[in-house]
C-alpha cells in the first residue's frame, strides 16, 4: 500500500488524495489513527468521499467520528439502498439522528423501504432511476434524461409511466440515444419487460435476474413503479447468500468478528469434553479384543483407514444436512425421512464401491507384508466387509445425528461433529475387531 505524508500542507495533501482509488484510501483509513482517519476523509471531494465510505466496514464507527456537517454530507449522497441498509443496522436514537439531517423527501423514502421485511424483494430495491411520462417524445424524453439526471441515478434504462403514474415498460437509453426524433416514441417501449411485485422475496428476484439475464428488474406496487432491483443489488446478495452458506458447510454457528473468544470456548468446549469422556469409554470397551489384537497384529495395519473412511463419509451427510436444517428446507415431516433415505442410498453406493477397493488393497498389501498367520484373502475379506458395514452406518449417522439435536433444540452445528465421531469410532472398531475375533478366533 503506498504511504501518506500526514505532515504536508492541505494543498498537497488533497492532490496526493486525488490520486488514490477509492478502496485503497479505504484500506488506508482502516489502518490509520483516528486523527489520521479525520484528516483524511476531511480533505476528500463529496466523489471520492462516498467512494471511500462504501468501501468502508466500520461505518458506523466512522459516522460517530465525523461531525454532524460531514455526517449530513454522506448520507445526502449515498444511494437509497446503501443509506437504507446503514440506517436499517441503527439503534432507534442513531436511526432517529441520521433520518433528521435527511431532506424530508429523502427522509419519505426511507422510511417507505425501511418498512420492508429483509427477506423481500422490496428491501433491496434503490429509487434513483428516472421515470418518463409515455406522451414524450424522443426529443423531450433525452432531455428530461439530461436535465433530471443525479450522480447517483441508474441511466442505463428509463422507466416509463401513463397519465395516472401506472407502469408502462422501459427503455434502454442506448435506443433513445441513436432513435431519430421522428421515430414514434411508444415504439421505444418495451412493455414486456419483467417485473416483480414489493410483496415478492429476494429469491423470486434472484430467479427472475438470472433466468432472463435482467440488467434491472423493476419493483411495482399496485401497478405503480416505487423501485428497481439492478444485477449490482443481486450480486450483493448472493455474496452475503455465500458467505452464509460456507459459515454454514464450515459448521460456524452465529459466529461473527465480534463474538468474544469465551462465548466461542462456551459454545465448544461442552461437546468437546463428552467426546473425550466417551472415547475414554471407547478405549476400556476395547480391551474386550485384547486377545484378538494380540492373536492378529495385521489389523494395527488397517484400523485408521477403517475409522478415518468412516469418519469422511459422514462428515459428508453431515455436512448436507446441516446446511439443509439452517435454510429450512427440512421442516416437512415427510422430507427428513425422504433426506435420511437419499442419504443412505448414496452410503449404500459409496460403501460398496468403496469396500471392494479396500478388499483390493489389502489383498494386494498383504502379498507383500507377511504379518501372522492370516491369509491375504481373510485379511482383504475382513477389512472389505468391515468398510462397507462402517460406511454405511456412518453415512446413516452422519445425516440422522444432526436432525436428532435440531429436534432435541441443541445445536447440531456444535454437538454433531462430537457426538458422530465418537459413535463412527466405536461402531466401526466393534464390527472390524468382532469380525476378526469371529473368523480368527472361534
């Protein structure tokens, strides 16, 4: 990152300033004291101001550093979305301060999107587009673009409305650019762009910008034209949509920066000391194949590829399911038993894939190692039977377990991996050593 010069005159530094990309001056004020923060964001242009302040991840701590003019300056200039979602993360005293250094139709329109539920469409939405009256002409209608435009307004299309404001259709600006002034006005609309409804979800938004390849997709209630969604507002979402969903396949449970190093140990450590109190257990309930671990030293050789196989497969059910419990798409009675039974299916398929390539190896490896008295066949055939029984409860364990504390209100996310590694452990040596004792032994 290039360096600053804290000491020279204003003049100097604000052409030193101009240089600078908006996100690297954001790093820089990240990084910086906050008198050097002040300086800096003091002696940017309104421009480069906003610039910085998007970039920004400590918003809220830089308002408060700000005083009330530069603060006034921020908001008046953000984008309707952006300022809504500031405003929206507020406290009722912060929410109520910011809202007055508003102009009051600002201040109308923000409170009109602050009323939208977060999981709707509606809440996304920005309002500075320009909207155009269908009795224009081609003319009137780039002029209007021209006159009525602001820095912050989406120009790549305008919206056009009838005599009693109800939605028309759009047209992209590049068509009104290159049309002749005698081209018929109402030939530029395209009426049968989509839309969506303020009462729709974000996913019906979604859905609608990536089927159709929408630049913009405009918002109506009751036929009328108060917002548009543009593929920049989706792209947010889905971000924040895939960075909940890997918190969520890397079993992070309302976690955050900000979550203190002991509520993290709390949350943990519970079902951390179980697993070592059951594996203690574990251990002790071994001792009953003593003799068989010390009548067939080859099984030293497989038991971590038997417990690890069963360990990585139903982390992989595990890990399905809990995604699928946080999104809610298990709620159905019939779905989780129709889930535990994809699962098992797919267990079932891997298993025995699996097992015969297990069977395989040891067969092969024991060609080579002589170690007992065992033959490469009863070894292969031991090992193989014991993967595949293995498996297959793990893959069972591994999409059940999670379902089983999401009903029981204890969170899968943290109880799960303990509770299913322990079991995994204990079964899996039970079969392949009860195995062993069976066909060795008796």
């Amino acid at each position: 990152m290039r360096k600053i010069n804290f000491h020279q005159t204003d003049t100097q530094f604000k052409k030193i300033l101009s240089s600078f990309h908006g996100y690297d001056l954001a790093q820089l004020v990240n990084a910086v004291p906050n008198e050097n923060k002040l300086r800096i964001l003091t002696n940017l242009d309104t421009k480069k101001l906003i610039d910085v302040f998007n970039e920004l991840a400590n918003q809220k701590e830089i308002l408060e550093l700000l005083g009330n003019d530069l603060t006034k300056t921020i908001l008046n200039n953000l984008e309707t979305d952006n300022l809504k979602y500031l405003i929206a993360e507020e406290d009722e005293e912060n929410q109520k301060k910011y809202l007055s250094l508003l102009p009051p139709i600002k201040k109308k329109i923000i409170l009109s999107l602050l009323v939208y539920d977060e999981d709707l469409a509606a809440s996304i939405m920005t309002t500075d587009f320009i909207k155009i009256s269908n009795d224009s002409t081609v003319k009137k209608a780039t002029n209007s673009v021209i006159l009525k435009s602001k820095d912050n307004d989406y120009i790549d299309s305008v919206f056009v409305v009838d005599e009693n404001d109800d939605f028309l259709g759009e047209i992209e600006i590049k068509s009104l650019i290159i049309a002749r002034a005698d081209v018929e006005f109402d030939s530029l609309i395209d009426k049968e762009c989509k839309t969506i409804e303020d009462t729709a979800s974000i996913e019906e938004a979604i859905k609608l910008v990536k089927d159709y390849d929408l630049k913009v997709l405009p918002v109506l209630k009751n036929k009328k034209l108060i917002g548009i969604i543009t593929q920049s507002d989706i792209f947010e979402e889905l971000v924040d949509y895939n960075e909940e969903t890997f918190d969520k396949l890397s079993l992070i449970h309302d976690l955050s920066l900000e979550t203190s190093v002991w509520k993290r140990i709390i949350t943990r450590i519970p079902w951390l000391l179980a697993s070592v109190v059951l594996n203690l257990l574990i251990a002790t309930f071994l001792s009953i194949f003593e003799e068989t671990m010390i009548a067939v030293i080859a099984l030293a050789l497989f038991q971590p590829m038997i417990m690890g196989m069963s360990g990585n497969i139903s982390t992989q059910s595990l890990g399905v399911t809990i995604l699928k419990i946080q999104q809610k798409d298990l709620n159905n009675i019939q779905v989780p038993k129709n889930h535990i039974l994809k699962e098992f299916v797919i267990g079932f398929i891997n298993s025995l894939f699996l097992s015969v390539i297990a069977f395989l190896f040891v067969f092969f490896i024991m060609q080579f190692i002589k170690i007992g008295t065992q033959t490469p066949l009863e070894m292969g055939f031991v090992v193989g039977v014991s993967m595949f029984v293995s498996l297959l409860v793990s893959a069972f364990i591994g999409s059940y377990i999670p379902l089983l504390c999401d009903k029981l209100k204890i969170d899968p996310a943290a109880a799960s991996g303990p509770i299913m590694s322990t079991i995994n452990d204990l079964f899996s040596l039970f079969v392949y050593f009860g195995l062993a004792t069976i066909l060795f032994l008796l």
